[in-house]
C-alpha cells in the first residue's frame, strides 16, 4: 500500500506530514510521490491567508477524476483548513473520504486502517492532548540533510486579530523538555547537525500548563536552549517563532551564552505603528521591538534578522506604513516575509469597517520589498572579506561543482570545495562577493 501527501503551509505542517508518514510506514504503507500510483493521499493544508485555502481545495478539486477511475483510493483532508471548514468540506469535495483536525494527527493509522465501510466520511476536530505524542517520528537521512524540525508545542493562545491560527490550532501545549532532548538526542545518533525548534509562540514555550512540571510564570524557554546546547555532536539549534511580548533578557541570554544557538534571531514585528500593533492585539511596541534588537546587537555585533510585516491591516494610514518602513531601515532585516494583509474568518480585523483596497497592499508591499532587497544587499555585502564556518548542505542542484551550505547567521553560501567535503561537514569559506540572496567564497 502506497501513501502520497502533499503539504500547504508553514513548518510546522510539514513536520505533521513528516510524522504522519512514519505513522503511515509503521502500519506497512510506502510514500509515492506521483498520486495516480497512491492508495491513500492526503493533503495536510493551511488557512493562513485565503490565497491558501484556495489552492488546497482547487488540487483536492480536481482528484475527482482520479476517484472515479480507482474508487478504492482514500482521499483526506489534514491539517488547519480541515479544521476550519471539518464537515463542510465533505459537501464542497465529496470524493473526499476523511477530515482530520490538527489535535488528531495521532489518529490518523486508526482512521486508514478502518474497515473500508466505516473509514469513509470520518471527521474528526476535538481538542486532545494525546497528539503530543505523536510528534516524535522522523525520517532521517543525515546524506541528503543536515537539519532536522522539532515541534516544541503546537497550537496559540496569542489571538491577534488578524490571525486565524489560534482557531485552527487550538490551545498551546508544550512538550516536556526532556522529550524534546531526547528527540534532539536520538536525531543526532542518526547523523543530524542542527535542529529547528518549532512553535507559534516559542518565547512563550512550557506557560500554558500542558505539562503540570512546567506552570510557571517565565518560560523555560532558555532552559529549553541550554540543556540542547549541551548535547555533544549537534552543532546547530535554530529556533522559529518568538512573540517579542515574551522575549525576555533570560532568553537574550541564552541566545548569547549557547555557542550552538545561531545568532539569527527571526523576531515577528507585524507593524512598525504603536496603533496598528494594538489594534492588531500585539502587546509591544516599535519601542520596545527595537530595545530587543539593541540589546542583541550590542551583545553580539554579527547578529543578524528577519521577520514577518503584514501591510495594508484595516485602518493603516500612510504615516502608520511610515512607521514599519521606518523600523524596515533600522533594523536592516537579511530576511522578511512580507505579507499583504488578507481578512480571515472568525478573526477580529475581518470585521473592522475600515479595509483598504487590494491596490494599496500591493504598493506598500512592493515599497516593502525593495527595502528588504536593499537591506539584504549590503549586509551580504558588508561579509565579503570575512570567514564563516559554514555547516555544508550539499551540491548545488544548477552547477555541481558548486555546493553550498549556511554561516551561522543564515546565511546562503555558495563555493567550490577544494577537499573533499560531505554533507554535515563546517568548512571554513571566505566571502569573496555577494548577491541579495548569496555569498560566494572560497574554502580555506
Ligand atoms: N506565530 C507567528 C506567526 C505565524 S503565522 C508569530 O506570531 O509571529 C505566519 C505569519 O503570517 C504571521 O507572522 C503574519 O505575518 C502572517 N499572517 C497571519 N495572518 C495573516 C493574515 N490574516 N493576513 C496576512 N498575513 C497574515
Ligand atoms: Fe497568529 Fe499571533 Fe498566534 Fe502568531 S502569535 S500564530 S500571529 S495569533
Ligand atoms: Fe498555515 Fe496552519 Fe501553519 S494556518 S501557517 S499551516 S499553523
């Protein structure tokens, strides 16, 4: 029995459809990566932006055909837009068998092995905490990888008004540390050089009580940091999203105490505007985001940043989109994700009377774009001469003679080994040029 899954969304869904799948193997089933040979596909979605969703449903859509011609194979919905729209989907697609909500990850084996008569129009969306137990399971393979995701917790207690994630993702619930040490322990046993911890509100790691050891006021995050950094042989720990209401200067010590802690901090702004950021339910301001990123920086010079900005939110004035550029040209961010805002049902913002236009989002996030092409550019150029150890990640897919890896700043690095090198070595290279997006140098 073959399984396929394709997976729409953020990190945090494609290390649910890394789990799934070796869920789905230890009941006996091999991925396939072409649909028409799969006995079961699923399609593990997201419901961030309605651009989203869109484009799950169309793919879903057109399997139609597929069903008709082998009605035997299981079609399934996992994911964040199975819990947004759970029955309702069976109506809009209904050559689709099941609805599995982002709590029942774990029950995904039962549902696929089923009777045949029972397993079809199975929807299931309750809260469970037992789905923090299957989220362990990885696939492995230290030759192509040197990385490896970690879901530290799942859901969101945040609820900023724009953002649908705390309804289709429920509660937080944290992990205990020692499991995610084991996880880390037991990854680098196979061969994995870095980890990527994983949550929506990781600064905010162990507050939510899912584990009774860890009710507390402050977040073990760091904690969490240093009893990773001790592991011998992992050289890496990485770490998505930190809410900057809960950056703490505890954190900001172990960001700087870890010597395996990449001193890359992806820090969420949202809005450079005070009013927008409390409209927006985000408890900080542009004062104190940028009183974070002082203090990393006068603790560590080559710190770098990125960050996620959302344009056009309801009621954003010039002077409002001002201030974000404003921020955009302090903090000289190497990555951003820029979003143009998109009004999500059961959210606050999708009800306030005062949306702009399709146009404006478009002109403040081109604006966006080319200050982040600006400030990408002369940071990667302000590296040219220096050298980094650069964790190797293998062939470059356009020219083999080039490979390519990343400094610990996040950095992309391009260059021409002059040994042999393998996937996972760090290499020394001294930057030579840079681009945008690269920096090109030469193996010492
Ligand atoms: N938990 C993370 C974000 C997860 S969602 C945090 O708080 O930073 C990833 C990003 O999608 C968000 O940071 C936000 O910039 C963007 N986003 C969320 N909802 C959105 C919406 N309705 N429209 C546009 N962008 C949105
Ligand atoms: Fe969404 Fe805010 Fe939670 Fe991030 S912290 S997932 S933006 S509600
Ligand atoms: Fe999308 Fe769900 Fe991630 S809504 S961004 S897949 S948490």
């Amino acid at each position: 029995m073959k399984y396929y899954i394709k997976t729409y969304g953020c990190q945090m869904n494609q290390r649910d459809s890394e789990s799934a799948g070796v869920m789905l193997e230890a009941h006996g089933y091999i991925e396939t990566k072409i649909e028409e040979e799969a006995d079961v596909l699923i399609f593990n979605t997201c419901s961030v932006r309605e651009q989203a969703e869109r484009k799950a449903i169309g793919k879903i859509g057109i399997l139609k055909r597929l069903k008709k011609k082998r009605p035997d194979i299981f079609i399934g919905v996992m994911g964040c837009m199975a819990q947004n729209k759970g029955a309702e989907l069976l109506k809009t697609l209904p050559h689709l068998d099941f609805v599995i909500g982002t709590d029942k990850l774990h029950e995904l084996p039962e549902i696929i092995n089923a009777e045949k008569k029972e397993r079809y129009k199975d929807v299931r969306l309750e809260t469970d905490y037992d789905v923090l137990t299957s989220m362990s399971g990885h696939h492995v393979n230290a030759k192509q990888s040197v990385s490896a995701y970690i879901a530290i917790m799942r859901g969101c207690n945040r609820f900023c008004s724009y953002c649908i994630v705390p309804f289709v993702r429920g509660r937080e619930k944290s992990r205990k540390i020692s499991d995610i040490v084991d996880e880390a322990k037991k990854l680098v046993e196979d061969g994995i050089k870095e980890v990527y911890l994983l949550g929506q509100n990781v600064a905010g790691f162990g507050l939510d009580g899912a584990s009774p050891s860890m009710t507390r006021k402050e977040s073990p995050f760091a904690e969490l940091l240093y009893e990773l950094n001790k592991i011998e042989g992992l050289y890496r720990i990485r770490w998505i999203s930190p809410h900057p209401a809960y950056f703490n200067d505890a954190l900001i010590d172990a960001i700087i105490d870890c010597d395996k802690v990449c001193k890359s901090v992806h820090l969420p702004l949202q809005s450079g505007s005070n009013e927008i950021l409390k409209r927006m339910n985000r408890p900080y301001t542009a004062e104190d985001y940028l009183s974070i990123v002082k203090k990393l920086k006068s603790k560590c010079k080559e710190i770098t940043f990125s960050t996620d900005i959302i344009v056009g939110f309801p009621g954003e004035t010039d002077d409002d989109f001002l201030a974000t550029c404003a921020i955009m040209d302090e903090v000289k961010f190497d990555n951003a994700y820029l979003f143009k805002y998109s009004p999500r049902e059961k959210t606050k913002a999708a009800e306030y009377a005062d949306q702009l236009s399709q146009e404006i989002k478009e002109e403040r996030h081109s604006i966006l774009l080319k200050k982040l092409g600006k400030s990408a550019t002369s940071n990667n150029l302000s590296c040219v001469g220096n050298t980094y150890d650069v964790l190797v990640e293998g062939a470059s897919k356009r020219n083999s003679k080039r490979w390519t890896g990343r400094a610990d700043g996040n950095q992309v690095v391009v260059f021409e080994p002059k040994d042999k090198v393998e996937v996972g070595d760090i290499v020394q290279i001294k930057i030579k040029e840079s681009s945008s997006m690269t920096l090109f140098g030469a193996m010492q």
